[in-house]
C-alpha cells in the first residue's frame, strides 16, 4: 500500500502572501452586501426576453452589448440575462467560458446598481451581449462590466 506525506496540508499559513487572490472590494463590502446571483436574479423569462429585444434601449461598451428595459411586477429589482454568439465562437466550450466570466463579474459588481434601484423602486431586465471575438481574460472582462453598470447606473437615473 502506498503511503502519502500529508506534512503540507497540517502547516499553518503565517503570511498574507499565500493568498495570491486579489480581491477589489473592502471587507466592509463583504459584510454588507451578498455577492450572489440567485436563480430569480437571472433574467429566463421568454416574454421579458423577447419584449428586451423588441422594446428595450441599448448602447455598446466593447466588448459588450447592453440591452435593457423596465420590468413592471418583477421579484427583483434587477434581473440579468448573458449571451455569446456562436458565429464568434464555433466551440461551446469557449461561449461558456466567457458567459462564466461574464456572470461572475457581475456579480461581484451589481450591488451599487441593485441599490440604486432599490432607492428609486424601479426594475430593470438588462441582457448583456459579448461582441468581441477574442477569448478575454478575467481583468478585462472585470474592468468592462464595472464600467458598463455604471453606465447603466447613470442611463437609469435619467
């Protein structure tokens, strides 16, 4: 029988550089808010999804599209769709990769807007569209879905 040296797992960690996790919020943020995307947070409705693409506005952020509307008798005041084009991307395993970093962005990042509507007791359904056609990495797409919420944030506002 082979016998494996456990030794690593019992050491104590002593210093912050083993965590090489960066993270880009305070821990008064980790307290306050829940960093979750919850099932009725998702925007799977057919109706609102198809009166988005009719009725909605959008504007462009490359890499994305951003699409959205308000959403009378909604659960939340904000729910989230995200999409890939397969003509960009002809692997399904490439769409899904970025449709995760696209879902975990957002969520890090939807409680300043989610706020704001709270305030204002609005809704919206907002979809987001990735245009590009290049895998991103996940400080590219981070960067762009904070600068593309807060440009929602102002849009909603008006």
């Amino acid at each position: 029988m082979l016998k494996r040296n456990f030794k690593w797992a019992y050491q104590p960690i002593t210093k912050l550089s083993h965590f090489p996790i960066i993270f880009h919020f305070s821990i008064a943020d980790i307290i306050t808010h829940k960093f979750t995307l919850s099932s009725n947070e998702r925007l799977k409705s057919r109706k609102i999804i198809e009166r988005l693409f009719k009725q909605g506005k959008s504007f462009s952020h490359f890499p994305f599209r951003i699409i959205y509307v308000e959403n009378e008798n909604a659960e939340t005041p904000l729910q989230a769709g995200f999409t890939v084009s397969a003509r960009n991307f002809k692997k399904a395993v490439d769409r899904n990769r970025i449709k995760r970093l696209m879902r975990e962005a957002y969520r890090l990042q939807k409680n300043p807007l989610r706020e704001h509507l709270e305030k204002s007791h609005k809704s919206i359904a907002v979809f987001f569209v990735y245009t590009g056609n290049e895998l991103p990495q996940y400080d590219f797409v981070f960067d762009k879905i904070n600068t593309a919420l807060q440009r929602l944030e102002k849009l909603v506002s008006e």
